[in-house]
C-alpha cells in the first residue's frame, strides 16, 4: 500500500501541537450525557446501533448502552453472504459484554436482486447498496423498538466523506463524529471493548478483503495528524507542506475534503420565501402552542 507521509518531517516547534490524546473520562461523561439529553429530547428512551464488529460502531454502542441503560439499545447484526464471520462473532462479544437485546437480520437477500440486475457493477455501487440496505433495516427496528438510531462515524471518514450518503452517514444522532479514529481507539480502550476489536484491521467489511486503509492509500494516524493542523489548528495547506507534509499528500486529502462537502450538509434548498428551511428558519421557537 503506497504511503504519501513515509517521509513526513515535523519541525521540533510542531510536535507538540499535534496532539491528539484526550481525556477519556472526560469525553467519555460529555458524550453519555449527550446522548442521553438527545434521546430524552425526542420524546424517547431508547436507541438502535447498527453494530458491526468494529471499533466505531463498539464505542457508539457502548457509549449509548452506558447513557440509557443496556435493556434500552437494541444491536442490529446486519451480514451479507460475503462478511468476514468474525465480524458477527465480535458483534456477539460486545452484546454478551453488554447484555443487551439484539436481532439479526442477514442483508442478501435484499441486496442481491439489485445487484443482479448488472453483473458487471463496481465494487463501490455494491457496497453503497448494502450499506443503504442495512440503514433501511436500522430505521425500520426503530420504529419497532421506537429508538433513534445511533450514529457510528467518526470524525476522520466525515471529513474525507468516506462514508455511503444515506447509508452508514444516517442517524438520529452521532457521538463520536467529532472523534478522529485515532481518538476512538482512545476511547475504545477507556470503555473496555475487547482487545480483538481494538487490533482488527479497520474494515467496512462490504467485500472480502476490503479494509479502510487500503482503499484510503493511507493509514489513520498519517491522515488524522494532517486533518488535526487543517481543521483544528487552520493551517493553510502551504504551512503544512511547510511543516515537513509531503504536498502531493496534503493536495490530494483538501480534494477529498473539499469534493465531499455535500455528504456533511442538509441538501440546499432554493429560497423563494422571506423564511426558508435551513436558512432563515432554523428551529421553531415557543409559538405560545
């Protein structure tokens, strides 16, 4: 796999200002209060996550478990004919761990009509397909369970836009999307996931073999110190290549954060009114109803 940072260079000035370490105990209380705040928002009390196996949607999981109470999240186990069986075992871990209810809802047979209809589809469209079909499945159990669906994407893939529109990006409500996936592991470690899913190559698991890093042609920890000066610190590209970045990689990451804003916004509407959904009216206020 081709690396861009194999020759990063920190100035000694910058090494101490990429820090991504946390408090873990700190967060940790911040996101389970708000999820719990959330949640009690709405009107409800439960939550649904889609749980794969992996260490996003373990924290996310975890996380809501803490804050409303094991009995009160329901894990959605969601494999296709091809997911890596370790991945429904790791699930398995973490709802034991846990003790809560779960279901398990095999994706195939959904998925493979569609995907029938053109044998020759990418790789990429079958996944979207099945990560879109395993959303259609999250808020169908919350309906029936009547609990909002808990994010799982973390604050790296939403800035890289890697992630499926309407599919693994849709939720009710997301905890970790201002966690980098170095952050995560952080907290992974605090609230006890097991160690398998700490180690365990990062993966959507949507064809054999896939993993994140490799189709990203970067690993986590290179690309989460770049978006920590981009986005955190607001250096300009140049200043990052300054830094000691190689350039072709800053280039080509500011790409892929600039080319998928639309994937972190609500879609535009065209303003014809004087109060426009999403720009002028924001939230209703007490109307004295």
């Amino acid at each position: 796999m081709k690396r861009w940072l194999e020759n990063w260079r920190w100035k000694p000035s910058l090494t101490q200002m990429i820090d991504l370490s946390i408090n873990t105990d700190l967060v940790r209380s911040i996101l389970v209060n708000f999820i719990r705040a959330e949640i009690t928002r709405a009107g409800l009390s439960r939550a649904v996550v889609n749980l794969s196996g992996g260490i996003d949607s373990a924290v996310s999981f975890a996380l809501a478990a803490e804050a409303l109470g094991a009995q009160n999240v329901l894990a959605v186990r969601l494999p296709y004919k091809t997911s890596a069986p370790d991945s429904l075992e790791h699930a398995r871990m973490l709802i034991d761990q846990w003790g809560t209810p779960s279901v398990t809802i095999p994706i195939t047979e959904m998925v493979d009509p569609l995907i029938a209809r053109e044998p020759e589809m990418s790789q990429v469209r079958k996944g979207n397909i099945m990560a879109r079909a395993r959303m259609i499945v999250a808020y169908d159990q919350s309906e029936a369970f009547k609990g909002l669906v808990i994010g799982t994407g973390n604050k790296t893939e939403i800035l890289l836009g890697y992630t499926t529109l309407h599919g693994d990006s849709a939720c009710a409500l997301n905890p970790i999307g201002d966690l980098y996936k170095t952050q995560v592991r952080q907290l992974a470690r605090a609230l006890n996931i097991p160690p398998v899913i700490l180690e365990k190559a990062p993966s959507a698991d949507l064809w054999q073999g896939q993993t994140d890093e490799g189709e990203l042609g970067f690993t986590y920890e290179e690309v989460d110190k770049l978006l920590y000066l981009l986005v955190d610190q607001r250096y300009s590209p140049q200043e990052c290549v300054e830094a000691g970045c190689d350039e072709k990689f800053v280039r080509s990451v500011l790409e892929r954060i600039r080319r998928n804003q639309f994937k972190r916004v609500m879609p535009p509407v065209a303003k014809i009114s004087s109060r426009t959904v999403g720009c002028d009216f924001l939230y209703m206020r007490d109307w004295g109803t």
